[in-house]
C-alpha cells in the first residue's frame, strides 16, 4: 500500500512527460483543423442569410413603394446622390427630380431610417460581407412604351413584368470599385446606385480577369462577379424571392422586363 503511494505521488510531482505533452499538442492541433473551417463556414453562411434578409425587405418595401406610387417602382439612378439631397434633370418632357432609391423607400422599411446611414452602421442597406455603407444596386429597367425623355428616370411596373421570377430587381456591388489599380467610384455617399441599363449578355467579370473570362469594362456599378459570398450573389427578383447566384445564367435570369423566361 505504501510502496503504491510512493509511485504515484512521485510520479505525480514529475508532471507530463514530453511524448504525452507532444501527443495533447497533436491532438489539439487536429481539432482546430478539423472545428475552424466548421467555424468559418458557419460564419460565412450567417452572413450570406442576414444578407438575403436584408434584400428581402429591400424588395418587399421597393414593392410597397409601387403600391402608393401608381404601381411603379422607385426611379434607379447612375451615381451621384448623397442622401438627403438630390438633382433636377431638365427633359423634354419636363423637369425630373433625382433622389436615391434607398431614401425613396426607407419609410416602407422594418428597419426604420431617420437619416442617412451612418459609418458602423449595420442595417438593412449594409451586407455583412462589406464595409461600404450601401451593398446593394437596383436594376435600371423602364416600362415601355418610351413616350418621353422622362420616362427614362422612371422606375418600371412589376405587374407588366413578363417573368418576375427571373427578372433582377436588387443585386450585390462588388466590394470596392477599384480595378487595375484605379480607383472608378465609392459607394460609402451614392445613395441610389444601379446597374445603368447592364445587358443580359456577356456573362459579368471583374475587369482583369483576361479575355477569357468575358470581361466587360463598361459597367462600372452592374453585376459583377466573383462575388462576395462564396464567389457568388444574393440576388432579388421582382417576384419576392431572394437567391443565392454561383454564376450569370442568361437562360435563368435577366435585367430586361419584356424578355419571356
């Protein structure tokens, strides 16, 4: 009984040995293998569902807007308005004042905004993937017929709408407008940005990317991709749904309100 004692307490004030020190070592190193890149693709994928949430009520006010506003939806602008502000385009038709689509259906919102986001801010207009304060644009698309210069400032009819469940509404801007080493445009101020009458073809890449992938240097605000979730987008469509989006598929999806899917 002694003798038992002894063993143990001595080997008790000896500690770990260094092999048993090397094998909790190992098997530590194997579970942090193993449990971070669990850890991050969960985190990822929080952040691409509060995402779709938020392009969820974005749409769904965008829709409630139409609803007050002779069924037509809040006029899509290029760039250039700051929230609280806007601008007078001077048609043929008349006078056309630009504000951003983001203020133009804040109060429709659950997420209410007595002003304009603000650094940090991290509603509705601000995917978790990106700093910028505002993530998203809105589909440039008037309802024909084109009877006047105006109407190109106008938003469109989702009840004329050939197929909303292919028609883009809202998408995902790319992180930062910044490609081969210049800067283009930010959209921490653009309060209404859109993606300027973009085209169903070809497929959309950032700039750099080599001829191979298509690239298309023309949009500086459109759908581009790789995006921010996985490579891919949330994308809104005029019907309500919200998708994530691995890749351009012309045959899927489209910007055009006239075009039979």
């Amino acid at each position: 009984m002694n003798q038992r004692f002894s063993v143990s307490r001595k080997r008790s004030d000896q500690g770990f040995t260094l092999i048993e020190l090397l094998v909790v070592i190992a098997i530590i190193a194997i579970l942090a293998a193993i449990l971070f890149p669990v850890f991050a693709s969960a985190k990822a994928s929080a952040k691409r569902a509060s995402c779709q949430s938020n392009l969820k009520q974005i749409t769904e006010a965008a829709l409630l807007y139409a609803d007050d506003w002779s069924g037509v939806t809040p006029p899509p602008i290029y760039l250039g308005v700051e929230w609280g502000k806007s601008y007078v385009v001077n048609t043929s038709s008349g006078p056309c004042v630009i504000t951003g689509w983001t203020e133009r259906i804040a109060p429709y919102m659950k997420a209410k905004y007595g002003s304009a986001p603000k650094a940090g801010d991290r509603r509705v207009f601000r995917c978790p993937e990106q700093k910028k304060l505002y993530s998203y644009g809105i589909v440039w698309w008037f309802t024909p017929p084109h009877t006047n210069e105006r109407s190109y400032y106008m938003g469109f009819k989702p009840a004329n709408v050939a197929s909303p469940s292919k028609m883009v509404f809202f998408y995902e801007l790319r992180k930062s407008y910044v490609e081969d080493n210049t800067t283009v445009y930010t959209h921490d101020q653009d309060s209404g940005i859109s993606n300027d009458n973009q085209q169903d073809d070809p497929p959309r890449y950032y700039y750099g990317q080599g001829n191979s992938k298509n690239t298309t240097a023309n949009n500086d605000c459109g759908l581009v991709w790789p995006g921010p979730h996985n490579d891919g987008h949330n994308i809104a469509f005029v019907d309500g749904h919200v998708k994530w989006i691995g890749k351009w598929d012309r045959n899927s999806m489209t910007f055009r309100g006239d075009r039979q899917l």
